[in-house]
C-alpha cells in the first residue's frame, strides 16, 4: 500500500478534457497532505486500529461502572492508568535502544491489542486492574512511534506531516462513538460495550500485522545501555536540563501540569455525568463525541493560519480560555441545543490550541535540549493527574457536578501561566 497514491481522487469523465481542475485539485492536497515512509504506515494502521478503538474508549468509564467499580475505584483506576504510563513511557527510551524501534513499536502494540480482548472476557470489577496495567504497560512504545513518526519526515515539513496524521486519525473518532452507543443500545450497556471492545481488538489485530510487515526500522543498535546506567543518565540528564531550561518554558510546563490536573478531575466521568445526571442515551453522547472530532478534523490545518496572524503566544491563550468556558457551559446545559453547543466549541477550542501549543513548547525549548525536555511535557502532567483522577471520583460519589465545577478555577489557573510567557521572537531549528 506504500507504493500507492495517498489520496486517489474521484473525477467525473469530463475531467479528463479539463486537466487544469485535476492539477489544481493535486496541488491542494500536496499542499496539506504529507505523509511519507514510516510516517504513512503508523498514520493508517493507527487509523484502522481507532476505528473499533473509538467505539469503546469514550465508554470505559461506562464499563467500569456496568461492571460493578464505583465512581471512586473509577478514579483509582484512571490515577494508576497515569502512572503505569508514565514509568512505561520513560522505560520506552531504554527499550529502543536496547531492541530497536520497529520491534519495540510492534511487540507493544500487539500487547494493546491483545488487552482489547481481555476487557471482552474480564468477569468482574476486582479483575478490571489486569486490563488497566497491561494496557498502560503498552504505552512503552508511544515515544518511540513518536519518533519513528516524526524521524520519516523531513524538519521544514514536520508541522504539516503531524496535522496530516492527525487529520486521518481523527476521521474514525467522527463516527465510532456513535456505532459503540448503538452498540450499547441494542445490547446493554455491559455487553454492548464488550462487543465495542472485540471489534477493537479484531480491527487491531489487522493493523498491527499489516504494521510489522510493513514498518521499517530506522535506529540501527550497536551497544546495550545497562538498566542502571540508563535510569542514572536519565534523572541526572533530566535535572541539568530543566536547571538550564529558560523561564518561560518552566511557566509552560506549569501550564501543561496544572491544565493536566484539572483534566485530571473530569476525564473519567464526562460520560457518566451525561448519562446518570443527564439522562441522555449513550449513542447520543457518541454522537457528541464525533460532532466534537470533526469540529478538530476541518479546523487542524486552519489553527497554523491563525499561528501566522495572531503569534504563538496570543493563539494560546485565546485557545486555552475556551476550555474553562466550554466547562462552565457544560455544567450550565440542560438540553439538546446547549450540548450540542458544548461539543462545538469544545471541538474548536481543542483544535485551534493543539498546534500552537506544540509549536510554542518546541519554540521555548532549546535544541540541544529538547528530547528530555519534551519527555517532561508528557511525564509531568500524567503524574499530577494521579491525585486529580483520585479527588474526581470522590467528588463525583459526592455529587455528579462537583469535578466538573472545581475544574474551572484550576483551568483559569492554567492560563496565568500563559499570561507570563513571552512571545517567542525566533523560531527554533
């Protein structure tokens, strides 16, 4: 499927008489579409996997419930998810070096695959910690598909390659959801979401294999780092990078850990709130769900035009304001209408802020220093939203409002953070 045109346009017969519509219409998409190599492999065998994946996944707090978890094991589930991650996202380093990308890339993914499975036959709540670790110990692999993704494209054209793989990633999310509420509406909330998981599993198991045929390695091993030496360098490379990183991507990174705590307090039980407090049809959460990550999909390539018109900094900030908004929106919405709302503009805001965000930490970070830096953009929020999933449950066992209501303070906290940062005046290499 390599060697094969990425998009194969669909033309009536009298295009062939008019080759200026064809060439136009090739330019437009070369001009945003660039996935070359590796970088095609990961994005279509992702987007396969995510077909059955995003029938399940905006559900799982859902099963945990059918299945007997209550709104605070809920949290303790989602709080051990963070930190298995993040161990296993920092072990991914050593891994890579140690086997190569290609093989650590596929060994894990199949462990993901395999826990879709797992979450079909699991009997009971006590049992729901198997599938929660196996499925964290999966993510080792994340940085390095990151990687492999971004290694494939050439640096001028890397921000248009990323929105590309986001843009046929996000396609599946549009109309999954609303297949897994439909999945959960003819068969119950427990088995219909089982089913949502054996789909996820089935679709993974041909992408992921079509993926270890296809995937190329690109980091050749010529020696074997020790376990020890690794973890020594890391934390010790890691703390001489933050002392030397600049004051404006500390208040950045302050940023990311104090937006991640707040999400930290909602994630988990926006489907339920929907459902229980609501009373709304799972399908029809789908539904908000897709409408949101379509809103994503068409506004992915406008967000770096807005980049360019108003700065990173301002982008930002405009972006990240949406969110405590949209919140207190959500807390406020009683009807159709007013969620539907909520999903589009939650949509936007999270489409307009992805791009400017990655770009102004790249821009804050030194080069030199980047790798570890960025790992620290990912490891950090995940560990403070250890507590935040843990006091969300609690609060959601108190009252079904309540997280999302203590989030918005904690959100318009966040963007302090951005309000102290300077414009950045060049771009870094």
């Amino acid at each position: 499927m390599g060697s094969e045109p990425l998009y194969t346009l669909k033309i009536d017969s009298a295009a062939t008489f008019r080759p200026g519509i064809l060439r136009t219409a090739k330019d437009r998409l070369n001009r945003h579409f660039y996935l070359p190599g590796n970088a095609w492999i990961l994005t279509i065998t992702s987007a396969v996997w995510s077909i059955g994946g995003a029938m399940a996944s905006p559900y799982q707090s859902l099963f945990y419930y059918s299945i007997g978890a209550s709104a605070i094991l809920i949290g303790y589930f989602a709080a051990i998810t963070s930190l298995v991650t993040a161990v296993a996202q920092l072990i991914g380093g050593y891994v890579g070096d140690v086997w190569g990308r290609k093989r650590a890339i596929i060994l894990f993914s199949f462990v993901g695959v395999v826990n879709n499975f797992i979450y079909f036959v699991v009997p009971g709540a006590f049992w729901l910690y198997i599938p929660v670790m196996i499925g964290s110990i999966s993510g080792i692999y994340g940085p390095l598909f990151t990687t492999s993704l971004t290694e494939s494209m050439e640096p001028e054209m890397r921000p248009r390659g990323i929105a590309s793989y986001s843009f046929v990633n996000t396609i599946p999310a549009i109309f999954s959801p609303y297949l897994g509420g439909l999945m959960i509406l003819y068969f119950g909330n427990l088995e219909g979401i089982r089913y949502s998981f054996l789909i996820a599993g089935t679709f993974g198991l041909l992408a992921i294999s079509y993926r270890g045929m296809k995937l190329k390695e690109t980091h050749i091993v010529h020696e074997t780092p020790g376990f020890m030496h690794f973890w020594k360098s890391l934390f010790h490379d890691t703390r001489i990078a933050l002392s030397r990183t600049g004051r404006d991507a500390k208040f950045l990174l302050a940023y990311s850990t104090v937006a991640a705590f707040a999400v930290g307090l909602t994630s988990s039980f926006s489907v339920l709130y929907f459902i229980q407090s609501l009373h709304f049809p799972p399908y029809l959460y789908g539904i908000m769900v897709g409408l949101s990550a379509f809103v994503i999909m068409l506004l992915l390539f406008p967000a770096a035009r807005m980049v360019e018109r108003f700065g990173l900094k301002k982008s930002v900030i405009l972006s990240s304001l949406s969110v405590p908004l949209n919140q207190l929106f959500f807390t406020k919405a009683k009807d159709m209408d007013e969620l539907v709302t909520w999903s589009v503009v939650g949509g936007t805001g999270n489409a307009l802020l992805g791009p400017p965000l990655t770009s102004l930490q790249s821009d804050l970070v030194p080069r030199i220093m980047r790798g570890r830096i960025m790992a620290m953009f990912s490891a950090l929020p995940l560990l403070l939203s250890i507590p935040a999933q843990i006091i969300g449950g609690y609060l959601y066992s108190i009252e079904p409002i309540l997280p999302f209501v203590v989030s918005i303070p904690v959100f318009f906290g966040a963007v302090v953070m951005l309000v102290k940062i300077n414009e950045p005046k060049t771009l870094e290499d």
